[in-house]
C-alpha cells in the first residue's frame, strides 16, 4: 500500500512538473492577459503585436506608436513586443493565434480576414472607396463600426483600421487597361474566394497566396500577376519583376486592428482605455504616414522604369461591368443591415 502510495505521488509529481513546464517553455510566450497572472500589479503584463507588414510600412509605424503610449501611459506595467515580418505567421495564421488567445493583438488585411467574419466581404466590392478622407469617415462612422462589432461572432475584439492602401495591379506581361488585357495571366490574389471570382470573371487564373510567398513565386513566373498598395509593391520589392502597374485603386483594403474577446474582458476598463487610446493613436500615425509613404513608393517604383498606366474612367468601367455576379455573392455572404449601410455611406 505504502509503495503503491509512493508511486501515486511521484506520478502526480511528475505530472504537476510537466505541466508547469509546457506553460512557460512554450517558444510563443502564452498571451499574458489570459494566462490569469493579472493579479500580481507589481509584475509587468506584456503583450504581444504581431503583423505579417514590414517595418517601415505605415501599420508597424502605428504600432510603435501603440508601444509607446501604452507603456509610458500605465507607467511601464503594461509591455509591449511587436513581432513584425511575419515572424509568428501570415495573415491567416496570425488570425487563429489571436482566436486561440495565443497572440495578443494582430492588424491584417480585410481581405484574408474574411473568411473568419463573413460581414467584411463588404470590403472587397471593387471600386466602393475612391476618397482616402471619405474612407476613414465611413470607417470610423457607423457603417465601419458595425462592421468592426462583428468581429465578436468569430471570438474577436475589432479595435481600429489602420492604413494599408489602394490596390494596383501589377504584371510582368503586357500593359493592361481592360479586362481583356487580363485574358490568361495568372494573378496571385489574397485569400479570399471573392476576390479570386473577380480576377477569374475578368479572364485570369487567380491562385491565392501568403503574401510572404509572393516575391519568391512571381520571381519563379508560378504568377505572373498581382495586385497590392504601391507601398508593399515598393517594400517587397515586387516591382523588380512585375514592370506593368495599372492604377487601379480596385479596393481599399485596411489593416483591421484586433485583439481576443475574452482577453479583452478580462481586462480592468483602465487597462481597456490605455489599449484603446494606444490604437486610435496607431490608426492615426498609420493613415498620417501612408499617403506619403505611398507616394514615394509609387515614385521609386517609376523611377525603377516600370510603366504606371493611369485609367480612364470607360476602362474602369470596362472593370465595373465585370462585378454583378460577385455583388450577389457578397450580398449572400453579409447582412443586409451592414451591407446596406456600407452601400448608402458611399453612394454606391
Ligand atoms: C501583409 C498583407 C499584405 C496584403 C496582401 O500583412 O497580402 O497582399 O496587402 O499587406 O496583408
């Protein structure tokens, strides 16, 4: 009896060892916020930002706006660490991380967050938005906060939009100005199916991807074709093989800043006021900064000798008339309540 007593304990010593073990050897420190260590105020929380941008796109340039106010702002008990580059994964990675509550705050593009919330299918309409003011209006108003409430349903706390830029397209074939013109190129698009129905009804063979693939893969002709803000154009330097730009300004795709719901229940409404306010800052700095840091990327990539074809407003007709059944498919994925209010905010 005395043995079998023994081994019990040792098993459950064993046991107890392994699993405080697992919980701190993790290469991917747990979210601090939800690993129910708030009580101890004389301890540090530190929080992590990951994003799959670069770091001198417009949303890391807000995020280490978010570090600043925020550790200054709770006098250092609230740390923040910003893995950029894509370190903790692409933009649906980073996703499911926030979900598991494994990463504390993530921005992605609109796009790749779709399929986890259907309502920001709205988003990709091509041509919605064509006014960087009358963006952040809409927004940051009621149509882009009812969006942003959504998020709740797949487990997520939506805390701002960060500038990530009008998309052009680029290719490494011929001048495209038409739909025509895009007959047979292989397009790397986003991962989403709405967007991947758009190129495919304009003629091309759209194949989804990370964006951390793409240079590798348009180096390597898997795609000869893409479509980006000039500023990840410039930054990932896709321009060095892709010397037609068409200036599309098809979509707006912001980074949609967000956190885990229960984390951020689990906060103290000081703690919520600090993040928040450390996120309003980043929208601002990333929006303040991205006109000019997307003129200059649009500038160096002229200057590299690609051809930047400005269109006219038939040809982009040409584009529109391509839409109506993906309309259909957007208005079958999203509520008619957040879909219409998107609709009257922007005349469409
Ligand atoms: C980076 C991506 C990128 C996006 C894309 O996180 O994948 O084309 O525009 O900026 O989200």
């Amino acid at each position: 009896m005395k043995k079998f007593l023994v081994v019990l304990l040792t098993l459950m010593l064993i046991l107890t060892l392994s699993v405080g073990c697992s919980g701190s050897g993790t290469e991917a420190e747990p979210a601090s916020g939800n690993s129910g260590e708030g009580g101890d105020s004389s301890e540090p929380m530190t929080l992590r930002v990951g994003h799959a941008g670069f770091e001198i796109q417009p949303q890391h340039l807000g995020w280490l706006k978010f570090e600043e106010y925020v550790e200054s702002e709770s006098g250092g008990a609230i740390q923040i660490e910003i893995f950029p580059n894509a370190q903790l994964g692409n933009d649906r990675e980073l996703c499911e991380l926030v979900q598991l509550g494994e990463l504390d705050f993530t921005s992605i593009s609109s796009s790749p967050l779709a399929p986890f919330d259907p309502e920001f299918y709205v988003l990709d309409i091509p041509f919605m938005f064509s006014d960087r003011e009358k963006t952040y209006e809409i927004l940051d108003g009621e149509a882009g906060q009812l969006l942003m409430g959504s998020l709740e349903n797949a487990g997520l706390k939506g805390l701002g939009y960060m500038e990530n830029g009008f998309r052009q397209l680029s290719n490494s074939v011929r001048e495209i100005r038409t739909p025509e013109d895009i007959a047979g190129l292989k397009i790397r698009t986003m991962n989403n199916d709405i967007h991947m129905k758009f190129w495919e009804l304009c003629g091309a063979n759209p194949t989804p991807m990370a964006f951390g693939e793409l240079y590798t893969a348009l180096k390597q002709k898997v795609v000869n074709g893409q479509e980006n803000p000039y500023t990840n154009i410039a930054q990932g330097k896709l321009h060095e093989c892709q010397p037609y730009i068409s200036e599309t300004n098809h979509l707006y795709t912001p980074f949609v800043t967000f956190t885990n719901l229960d984390f951020w229940n689990s906060l103290t409404e000081e703690q919520q006021k600090i993040i928040q306010e450390g996120i309003d800052l980043a929208v601002a700095e990333s929006r303040e900064q991205g006109e000019k840091v997307d003129a200059e990327a649009r500038e160096l990539i002229e200057d590299y000798g690609c051809e930047i074809s400005i269109l006219t407003e038939d040809e982009i007709q040409q584009f529109k008339d391509k839409m109506s059944p993906i309309l259909e498919d957007i208005g079958a994925k999203t509520s008619p309540e957040i879909m219409d209010t998107f609709m009257e905010a922007t005349n469409y």
